[in-house]
C-alpha cells in the first residue's frame, strides 16, 4: 500500500492529471485520524485490540484510495483488451452469459438479492476488521491486511498487462434492463470511454472497478471467508454470505466466468504467500536469544 501511494503521488507529480485534490485530503485526513489514534493505543494507552481496529480501518481507507488512483493511472499504459479472448474461453466451457442475465431478467426477487449481497463487500471488510479487534484477534487483522494488498497488487499487475472490463463490454444487455443491475450498459460505457481516451477525473467519489480478469470481488469474498473462520458466531455468516457475493459476480459485476476462477488463483496465493510471511516472523521472534543478565558481584 505504501508503494501505491508513492508510485500514485509520483506520478500525478510528473503528468497532468485531472485529480480532485480537495476530495482526496478528505480521505487521507479520514485515514491519518484512525492511523493517530492507532498509533496512540499501541504507543500510550496499549490497547491492542483498538490499535488493530484502528490500523485496520485506517489500511482499508487508504488502501481503497491508493489502489483506486493507481488502477486509474494504469490506464494510461495498459495493454490491449482480452475480452474477446475471455468471452471465447467462457463459451468453450459451455458458459453462455446472455442466458445468466435473461436468468435474472425472469427471476427479479433472486436478482435484487444478489445486487444487495454483491454490493456489501466493502462493508463486510470494515465488520470483519472490527470483529477480529473485538474478539482479541489482533494478528488476524494484520494478516488479512496484507493479504488484501497482495491480492489488490497481483491483480491489478495481471490487468496492467491485459486489461479486461468484463462480459458486459461484449454482449449488448440494453440501455434499460428490467432489473437492476451494478454494471448496467451506462457503466460498461464509461469503461470503454476510459479504454479509449484515458482516465479523465480521477475522484474517489467517481471510482469505478475497471479490473475484471482476475477478479477482485472474488479474491475479497475469499478473503473474508477465510479470516472469518476462526469467529465461530462470524464463520457460517460470512462463508453463506460470501458464497451468494460469488454467484452475484457474473451478473451484476457483469464479468466473465473465467474471472471468478483467475481471482480464486489469486486469493489461493495471498493467503500462501501472507501465511509465509507470518510464519517467517513468527520463526524469527522465537529464535532471537535472550539475555539473561550476569550476577552482580559481591562487593568489599
């Protein structure tokens, strides 16, 4: 997360960007009051599960933010689209994605449940963050941090090399379909505009997800699953609730098949590689000797 902000920061520096500045403060004064008050539970008062809590809310704000403006940024240098290539491999699967939104379009009570439950990720992040604090799960929050970044870092690097907008920026589904959906016809022409002429104003009250292979609501509905285990009252929630944000990516995130299989790779290799890591400093703790200090001696 810090190399985003530096690489997001240098490089609005060294090009002419169109960046809504005030907005922005707003959101790193946000992430600098829950990093102040982190840093005073860990430094003064010791609380630990606050100093989590509120590094973790603090990472999740700045997170969204840098990763926000550098998908943007990217724009600018990305590859061509892999769409077509995307749509062809979900058709050699049998998959036909005009008949998952005909699917939603006859079942409008199915459909208006999976466009709550794939818009509630975000949400979900900031009640796991808080339920690992308050359960005294402090190294959860730590892990599940940088598994998001991990995670966040490979799939946008995937996409800077073959950028992808989804299912819905290859098969027309109407300017006004009869049921609601996140990534409507409007949408998927905002995301060709951009392919097309670049990123415009970059505003965190405008960002829109432009990744779609591998995709990231995958690696996040995994993510929270899998840090919500270990909460025996969070576990089966999380996991149905997850599951449902699953089904939900084709239709309403509009993306192909194949995208939800690239972000399970994904999540697979944020959770190894941020499990390594923590065994790594664990193993590196316990192996620091420690000095037990010599007797005084006697004196005359």
């Amino acid at each position: 997360m810090v190399l985003a902000l530096v690489v997001d920061s240098t490089w609005a520096s060294l090009a002419s960007f169109d960046i809504d500045g005030p907005a922005y403060l707003l959101v790193g004064a946000a992430a600098a009051a829950c990093a102040t008050g982190s840093l005073f539970y860990g430094s003064f008062r010791r609380d630990e599960k606050l100093h989590a809590m509120l590094f973790g809310t603090f990472f999740l704000i700045a997170f969204a933010a840098s990763f926000g403006v550098l998908n943007y940024l990217l724009l600018t240098v990305a590859g061509p689209r892999i769409d077509q290539e995307l749509a062809s491999i979900d058709r050699m699967l049998g998959i036909d994605w005009p008949a998952l939104l005909r699917f939603a379009e006859q079942h409008p009570t199915a459909n208006l449940l999976l466009f709550l439950v794939y818009a509630s990720s975000l949400a979900q992040t900031a009640v796991l963050v808080n339920a690992l604090g308050l359960c005294g799960r402090p190294n959860d929050i730590y892990a599940f941090c940088l598994s998001l970044a991990i995670g966040a870092a490979v799939t946008i690097g995937i996409w800077t090399v073959a950028p992808s907008f989804g299912a819905f920026t290859v098969y027309p589904i109407g300017s006004s379909p009869p049921v609601p959906l996140m990534a409507d016809a409007a949408y998927a022409r905002d995301l060709l505009e951009l392919a097309a002429n670049g990123p415009g104003r970059i505003s965190p009250l405008e960002v829109k997800g432009l990744v779609a292979f591998p995709s990231f609501h995958t690696v996040l509905a995994l993510l929270i699953a899998w840090y919500a285990w270990p909460l025996k009252w969070l576990r089966w929630p999380a996991i149905g609730l997850n599951a449902l944000v699953i089904l939900s990516i084709p239709i309403q995130g509009g993306h192909h098949i194949i995208d939800i299989a690239g972000g399970f790779v994904v999540a697979v290799f944020a959770i190894a590689v941020t499990s390594w890591a923590s065994r790594h400093i664990l193993s590196r703790r316990h192996s620091v000797p420690v000095r037990v200090p010599e007797p005084a001696g006697e004196t005359a």
